[in-house]
C-alpha cells in the first residue's frame, strides 16, 4: 500500500495551528502534521500566503471526508489528491 499524504489549506497562520493541534487531539496521529507556508503565485505580499497543513497517513485510516470538514471549519479545505 503506498503512503497517504493529505494536504489541507488554510487562510493563514493561526487556522494552519488550530487544525494542526485539532488534527492530533482528534485523531490520535503519529506524528505531527507540518505547516507549510505557500505564497500564491506571483503574490509579493506576505498576508496573501496561504498555510498549508500536510498529514502524512501512511495507514490510509483518515477520513478525507472528516479532514475535509475540520479544515472548512477554519475558511479551508482539503486539496484534492
């Protein structure tokens, strides 16, 4: 089975965090899910990064469904594999 990695992007900085933690708390991974920062393509600005959480899920257990409405939670959403 290959490994799972689920992407979920955020608005900014502190939502990537929240969901991070909540991500632990609720799912009892692993390891702890990276925050990545994106810059938008041909954006300058800093405020118009999003964050980007990645959970690595080499079981294939997460719902992407459950991932999916955690990050909506937060103005955010699960990036289609």
């Amino acid at each position: 089975m290959s490994d799972v990695r689920h992407v979920l992007v955020l608005p900014d900085r502190d939502a990537a965090e929240e969901v991070a933690e909540e991500l632990s708390d609720r799912f009892g991974l692993a390891e702890e899910p990276q925050l990545v920062r994106d810059a938008l393509a041909g954006e300058d600005d800093a405020e118009d990064a999003q964050w980007l959480v990645v959970v690595e899920d080499p079981e294939g257990r997460l719902d992407p469904a459950a991932l999916d409405a955690l990050a909506a939670e937060h103005e955010g959403w699960l990036e289609a594999p």
